[in-house]
C-alpha cells in the first residue's frame, strides 16, 4: 500500500500513529508533522511501512536506539529519534 501524499494520506498515516505507548505517539506524530506535507512518495511510504511494525520493535529501534540493518530504514528511524 503506498502512502498518498494529499490531505486525506496524511491524516490517515496520523490516525496510524497512534500507538500503545504514549512515547511512540510523540515521535510517530512530531516526525509527520514536521517531515510528512514535503516528504517524498519513497519517504511516505517507507513511513507507512514501519507504522505496520509491532510496538516492541518499533521500541527497540526508536527508543532504545538499536541501529536498523537496512540503511534506509536506519535513516528513517534516526530522522524520528532526531525530531
């Protein structure tokens, strides 16, 4: 599924933030905001693609810090702990 770059994608990938853990919320929605209305279709969708992750991974990757193998994915996930 890739992530529509309009109005109603953006509020959807919002709606999708919305996570178990209130630390999560904070850094799924500060990263859209800040990143998603000039995001690229690619970064969108590579957004949209880790909103489909469990939280406990999500977890190890945007609060504990733990480097993703895949570069983009690491840049992504560095970007959100950096907002």
């Amino acid at each position: 599924m890739s992530a529509d770059t309009g109005k109603a994608g953006l509020g959807r990938l919002r709606w999708m933030c919305r996570r178990g853990m209130r630390e999560l919320d904070v850094l799924l929605e500060r990263w859209l905001a800040q990143h998603g209305p000039m995001a690229t279709a690619e970064e969108l969708a590579r957004f949209e693609a880790l909103l489909q992750w469990q939280d406990p991974d999500l977890v190890r990757y945007l609060i504990a810090g733990e480097i993703h193998a895949d570069s983009d994915l690491a840049a992504l996930l560095q970007s959100i702990r950096g907002v």
